[in-house]
C-alpha cells in the first residue's frame, strides 16, 4: 500500500534572517521562505502534513503582537482568506474531504490550521512534542509555539514514540532537534519511487547537500542537528528517494511545480 496523489500546497512565506535556518549564517541576510502543507492520498484518504497559519493570530494587531514580537520574524499571508481553505479550493480538495492530519511540529507555521480539524479527524504527532508543548507554560510560547493553536479538548491526538506508519504509504520519523518531538516523513509512492520530506530538521538545500546545522533548535547541540540529517540523507540514499527541504525558496516551487505535473489535479 502506498500513496496514490501527492499536492504540495504554500500557506503563506516569512521574512526572516537566513541565521534562523542555518547556523553560523549572516544574521543581516534575509531569507523569503515558503510555509508548507503536503497532501497525500492514501488509501484511507486524504492525509494532510502540516497546516499553516492561525490567520486570526496575525489579523488581530493585538494578538500578533503578543505571538509574533520580534521585529525578525515577519508572517505573511497569501490572501484575504483563509490560507488553507484557498489552497484546497485551488486544487479541489474540500475540508471534509481530510481524513486525518499529521503535524511536523507544534510552531506557529505549522500548526495555526489545526482549528479546522479539532473534533473533526485524527491529528498524529509525537508525544514528546505534545507534552513539551503543553508543559511548562509560558516557555513553549517562547519559542513559537502558541498553546491557543494546539491546547483544545476535541483535538483527537495520536501520538507516537518515534518511527511509525501512520497511513499506507507514509512513516513519520522521530528527527528531534528543531524541536523536542520534530518528525519528518517518508512517503512511498503507488508505482515506485517516494520522498523524503526533512520539513524543518532541514529548512534549506544547504542545510541537506552542504550538511549545515539548522538554525533553530532546542535541547541539542548544532552538531546533532546534523545527526538528523545525515540520516535522512541515509534513508533518501537508500531508497533512491530525494531529501526534501523545509523551507527552501527554490526547491519548494520546484518540487510544487513537479508535484503538479506528475499528478494533475
């Protein structure tokens, strides 16, 4: 069993210092990188991988200056509406249409959307990552994590300790260091060949090609970040599957643009 369709979808971009995605990089450089969301269709449905913004914490100016502070870091959304409904809607893929999501991590880039899914489908993430997120409080939050995305009663969570399957086809890897529970995602294809999505263990091509530690991590040396990568590159070698970036400005349109030739929507 394997995955049938895959849709790279782009949920907004951020204005940031290339520091923040590579270690020992300029912090005077800035980087225009892409926010994320893959679809794969399985045999059990539509899987969606990661969610993007929570639009209301960056259209209130109140609330964005409470979750987004830092004069660095600015969000950007894509249009006047929700990001993730006019992405489906640009492919033709309904909300209802998602039986289940998985989320990377817990930042703000990655898991604003799940207020489309609570009590809706099951979300799988890493327990690691859950109970850090939800600890600790209000430290999470200092490290762009924005408990209001996440912290809901009707959220059906499935969690994990480390490497598992969680549809046909797609196998979640504990890759730890962007955050306490990061996982990044192996995905098999229905006729051969897959990919190795790095999401943020590795936000840019010179993080995978040149082996360059990650710019952000918590609870680990740069050097272990590197850890991870070799790994996936490892996974990637072995199944002759590329190793996907994170965040990359080239690499992402590339990949949406193949993505989208391969499998017409």
């Amino acid at each position: 069993m394997a995955v049938s369709r895959i849709i790279a979808l782009t949920l907004g971009w951020e204005d940031l210092p290339r520091s923040a995605s590579v270690h020992g990089a300029s912090r005077a450089e800035r980087v225009r990188e892409p926010v994320p969301g893959l679809l794969l269709e399985t045999d059990d449905g539509w899987l969606l991988l990661d969610t993007g913004f929570n639009t209301a914490l960056l259209r209130d100016p109140a609330l964005r200056r409470r979750f987004y502070p830092s004069p660095n870091y600015q969000p950007e959304l894509p249009g006047p509406g929700e990001p993730l409904e006019e992405a489906l809607d640009a492919v033709g893929v309904a909300l209802g249409d998602i039986t289940a999501v998985a989320l990377s991590h817990l930042h703000v880039d990655h898991a604003g959307g799940l207020k489309h899914f609570a009590g809706r489908v099951p979300v799988h993430v890493q327990r690691a990552e859950l109970d850090y997120g939800l600890a600790n409080h209000p430290e999470p939050e200092r490290y762009s994590m924005a408990r209001i995305d996440y912290d809901d009663p009707r959220i059906d969570w499935r969690t994990a300790d480390g490497d598992v399957e969680i549809a046909p086809g797609v196998t979640a890897l504990l890759t730890a260091g962007h955050t306490p529970g990061h996982q990044s995602f192996v995905v098999d294809l229905k006729g051969g060949g897959g990919y190795v999505f790095a999401c943020d263990a590795a936000d840019l091509t010179e993080n995978i090609t040149g082996e360059r530690a990650i710019g952000s991590f918590l609870g680990v040396t740069p050097e272990q970040t590197v850890e991870q990568i070799r790994r996936l590159k490892d996974i990637g070698a072995r199944r002759g599957y590329p190793v996907i970036p994170g965040h990359d400005p080239v690499a992402w349109p590339a990949l949406t643009a193949e993505l989208a030739d391969r499998f017409p929507v």
